[in-house]
C-alpha cells in the first residue's frame, strides 16, 4: 500500500462505516428480521 495520508484514512474509514449501518438498518426494516418487528400503530387501534 502507498503512503496514504491521514485524512485519507479516516474519511475512508467513516464512509465505509456509514455504508455498513445503513445497509444493516435496511436490512433490519426490509429483510428476513423485519417479520419480528412489531406495529405500535396496530397494536393500539381503536
């Protein structure tokens, strides 16, 4: 690996990290877990 500066480094490493809770999160809401979540909406119909 090159010499890669500092700010290289760290701005990398916070993009990567952004990209990896937003795709957990989508997987969370949308994906094979979401089947567990629960409706607070349904849960208090009237």
């Amino acid at each position: 690996m090159e010499n890669l500066d500092t700010a290289t480094i760290v701005g990398s490493t916070i993009a990567f990290s952004l990209i990896a809770f937003t795709g957990y999160a989508i997987y969370t809401a949308f994906g094979a877990p979401s089947a567990e979540l629960g409706d607070p909406f349904e849960d208090h119909e009237d």
